[in-house]
C-alpha cells in the first residue's frame, strides 16, 4: 500500500488561462525561481523551491508563448502574441526593453553570458538583440525555414537551436556564419527542445516520441515511444537518469532515461500538459497546463544509481529517516564541539 503512495503536488494558482511555459533559473545566492507564461498576457515570478508567488509581470497585451529568466535572475524575458519580446527587471517588474516585431513571437532565450537576447516567432526570423546596446537594430541570421516555435543557446552561445511549428526537425545555427550547421530529424514538429545542464544531451519532444541527442556530434542517442502524445520532455538534470515528459493525456509521467521504463504517473491537471521542467537541483519538477495551474512535484532525495532510497516506505519513512539523519548530523557537531571545549 505504501509503496504506490500518490505524490502530492504543490498546486500554484493565479494564472486566469492555460500555461504554456515554464522556466527554471539557475541557483542564485537568493535561491532558484521560476518564470511562466500563459495565455492570460501576464507572466509570473515564483520561488522555485515553494512554489510561491513572487511577483506579476504587466504589460502584454496579448497571450505570453515564451518565458526565460537569465543567469543570475535579475532580468526576465517574454515572448507575445501582441507582436513584442519584452525585458523585464526581475526585482521590481518594470519593462527594460521592448521589441517590437512584425507578427506573432513564440520563443526567446537568453544567451548564457545575458548580454544577448534571442527571439523568433510566424515571422520566420531569428533575431538577436544586443542587450548592452538595445536601440540598436538585431542582427538576423538565415531565414527559418518554418515558423520558429522553441529556441535555445549553447556551446557557450556559439550555437543557437531552434524548432519549427508546422515542420520536424532541430536546426543548429552557427551564430557566427547565421548558417544552418546541422539538422536534427524528427517526423513530427518539435514543440520542446531543452540542452541538458551538463551540456550532453538535447531533449526534444515531437508528436508521441521524446528522443535524446549528443549535444556535441549531434547523433540520436535514444528514442521512446509515449504512451500519448507529448508537448515538453525533462532530463533530471544532476544525474541525467530519469526524465519527465506531459502531453494531451494530462498525465506527467517520469521515466528511465536508460531503458525507457516507466517509474510514476502523477494524475492531478485537469487538462493536456503543456510544459514540464525540472529545477536546477533535480529535486523536483514542474508541469504547466491547460488548465491553468502549475504544479510542482517532488522527486524525493536523490542517489547516483536513480533510486529514491526513503520513497517504498512512503512519505512518513521519509521524514523519519531524514530526521535521523540530520539528528545524527547534529549530533556529530556537538561532540566535535565539545572535544573542542570541553577537554578534560
């Protein structure tokens, strides 16, 4: 019975219509946040930890596709229906900038060093903006050859990645040529695209099939079938052995990432998955969802051989032993102390 204990998700409310990003930042000294978009124009700033409200950001006049948050957490970035990639300052909400387009803008990234933000939408463009020099025109690389639906930087934002909506396939870009490099096929339009935290692997979500790519020789590493169709697929990002992936089904499920196993099936939205991430530690993760909610699930304590070691006596053996274990921890610091004090 308490092996198959249903995981219980911290429900964040507060968004009025279907979230349709989600990003995590990195750790920061104040902790990790995270940043989604939906379709009611108005992005919102959580505490990654707890879910917590931390903030609205107010100005869109359309529904936000795309949300991004750079390194340290202090600006954040949105892509809208209403023609414009907003930059945000992350502490007090004000708009930085605004990028006008000439049509919808579906994604934006930005680059790793923040300097630079990365966008593309119907348009068919990917532009860059030059953050340190915001008036000055973008610079465009080679037109897309679809209507640009992710995008993400890598290898140290010499290489930009991007999908497309109404056709397969990943596009690596050489930023200094503007040149499409490489191709990545898939049957279906990829509608999530995620490089790893160590660098590794490319995760991408097309149709019902999640694959996984050599972020470096760009060869097809694995590939599994799901059990419905999928929008957004996760690699646990410490130690890349599980991944989480949501669709149409409303279902987030967790899987091996060595044999494609299912290992947990989290029911709880009440409508298709649109996007899941895991956050920066892999503690937990979270789903977005038609259904206007964002949950964020737990994963429990992590070990290097992918088990749970506390999780087959449920939540209470949990608590139980962690207990112990930060008891005996503290235990440990106080005789240190007092062979330190206390010699006789």
């Amino acid at each position: 019975m308490d092996k198959k204990k249903i995981a219980v998700p911290l429900v964040c409310h507060g968004h009025s219509r279907p979230v349709v990003d989600l990003f995590y930042s990195p750790v920061t000294p104040d902790g990790f946040f995270l940043i989604s978009a939906s379709k009611d124009s108005s992005p919102m700033l959580r505490n990654g930890e707890t879910g917590d409200w931390i903030g609205t950001f107010e100005g869109h006049k359309g529904a936000v596709w795309s949300v991004c948050l750079d390194t340290n957490a202090l600006r954040a970035a949105s892509a809208s229906a209403d023609f414009s990639a907003k930059v945000w300052d992350a502490l007090t909400g004000d708009v930085l900038h605004s990028f006008e387009h000439k049509h919808i803008v579906r994604a934006c990234a930005f680059s790793e060093d923040t300097h630079l933000l990365l966008t593309g939408g119907v348009e068919k463009v990917l532009r860059i903006y030059d953050l340190n020099r915001p008036d000055a025109p973008p610079r465009e690389v080679d037109k897309s050859p679809g209507s640009v639906r992710t995008v993400t930087w890598m290898h140290s934002d010499q290489t930009i990645l991007s999908s497309c909506t109404d056709m397969g396939g990943v596009r690596l870009w050489d930023v200094r040529s503007g040149k499409i490099v490489q191709t990545l096929e898939t049957k279906s339009s990829v509608t999530s695209a995620e490089v790893s935290q160590d660098g590794r692997y490319i995760t991408t979500a097309d149709g019902s099939t999640v694959k996984f790519w050599d972020a470096n020789h760009y060869g097809l590493v694995k590939s599994y079938n799901m059990p419905c169709t999928v929008e957004s697929a996760s690699l646990e990002p410490k130690y890349g052995n599980k991944f989480v992936a949501g669709g149409e089904d409303m279902w987030v499920r967790v899987f091996d990432f060595h044999t494609g196993d299912e290992i947990a099936c989290n029911k709880g939205h009440h409508g298709p998955v649109h996007c899941v991430r895991f956050s920066p530690g892999g503690e937990s993760y979270a789903s977005g969802s038609e259904d206007g909610t964002i949950r964020i699930w737990l994963t429990g304590p992590l070990t290097h051989d992918g088990t749970e070691p506390f999780a087959a006596n449920g939540s209470v053996g949990k608590v139980k032993v962690t207990a112990e274990d930060v008891s005996r921890k503290i235990e440990g610091f106080q005789i240190a102390e007092e062979g330190k004090t206390k010699e006789k």
